[in-house]
C-alpha cells in the first residue's frame, strides 16, 4: 500500500478540483488520488496559512507541499517572495506544476525526499508534517531545518498538540533552544522557532 508520502502512486490519478477558502479569499486548485488532504483543505494547513509570518521578498521553502496549498495562497499574497515547493510524492509534484500554471505563478517545484536535493538557505521553512509517517520523520525535519535556514530565519511547523505536536514543540525548542506557539486553532497549533 502507498501512503501519501510515498515516493510513487500506484492508484490511477482521479483529477478533480478543490476550493480552497482562506481569511484572504478563495481559489481552486487540482487535486486527485493519492495526494494528502485530497478533498479540502486540511485544518492543520488552514491554521499555517492563517497565521503564517511572511515578508516580502523573503526566500521561502514550502517543505512537504502537497498540492501547492500552501506555497501558492503565499505567492498570491506576496508576490515578491521566492518560493521553493519540494515534496516526496511525485504526483503531488506533478499536481503542484499544474496548479502553479493555473494561477500563472512562478515558483520552483521538485521532488525531493525532505531537504536531499535543496541546496539554499532560506528566511522560512513551512511545514505540516507528516505525523503518520512516525516522529522520526518528523524530528528530521527539525533537525535539518537548522541546517538550512539562514541567521535569524524561522522554521514554522504546524501539528496537533495533542496528538505529538507537544513532542514536535519539544523538540524544536533543544533543536533551536527557542520555540513559541503563534496560534491555537482546532486542535492545532502554530509553533516557530528562530535560527539565531
């Protein structure tokens, strides 16, 4: 059985269109089997995107992208941020180019296993990360994030609290030696820590 963070879909790809609706307005996006979230918007990117820290022009690394939820409602608000969207699952990939030319957006979109073929620093790291592939996935993701982030950049990790988010928070904060909640939203919780 493939899992959405699996590398490659057996299923066959079921192209449907989704609406995706943020305090900052709406918009469609494709999406299809074998990707997560593959309906709606997932509550966890809703609360990212709702209270995410961004600066124009900022060079921004939407790790784990999906579908291009969270990389494309970005660009959309600020357009003169550069965007890197990586996931593993390359129909996710294929489905993030797609909705990338839709909206008539440039980015760079690749497949990656986490930050193997990334080779910039960045001002942010975006993540939801996949909890159901196992914290040890997950606490790569914060471990590396150091790595890859530029002096005074922020990683900005979303998780249910409840449900392993304290654990992620934990250890963001002896990763970063900082962590702080922005946002409680459905269960979810918004931290960021700083590159200092």
């Amino acid at each position: 059985m493939t899992h959405y963070f699996s590398e490659k879909q057996t299923s066959e790809l079921r192209l449907m269109k989704i609406n995706i609706q943020l305090k900052s307005g709406s918009f469609e996006l494709y999406s299809g089997s074998g990707v997560f979230s593959k309906k709606k918007l997932d509550k966890g990117t809703e609360v990212l995107l709702n209270y995410v820290i961004i600066k124009d022009e900022w060079n921004v690394l939407d790790l784990g992208c999906g579908i291009g939820v969270v990389g494309i409602a970005i660009k959309k608000l600020y357009p003169e941020t550069q965007l890197t969207l990586t996931d593993i699952n390359m129909r996710a990939i294929k489905l993030t180019k797609m909705n990338a030319k839709l909206h008539n957006l440039e980015m760079k979109i690749f497949q990656s296993d986490l930050f193997k073929k990334i080779k910039e620093k960045f001002d942010t790291i975006l993540t939801n990360p996949p909890q159901t592939a196992g914290k040890d996935v997950c606490f790569k993701i914060i471990e590396d994030s150091s790595e890859f982030l530029k002096k005074d950049g922020i990683l900005q990790l979303v998780a249910r609290h409840n449900k392993g988010g304290k654990t992620l928070s934990e250890k963001m904060e002896s990763v970063f030696g900082n962590v702080d909640t922005v946002a409680k939203k459905s269960g979810y919780r918004l931290y960021i820590s700083k590159k200092i």
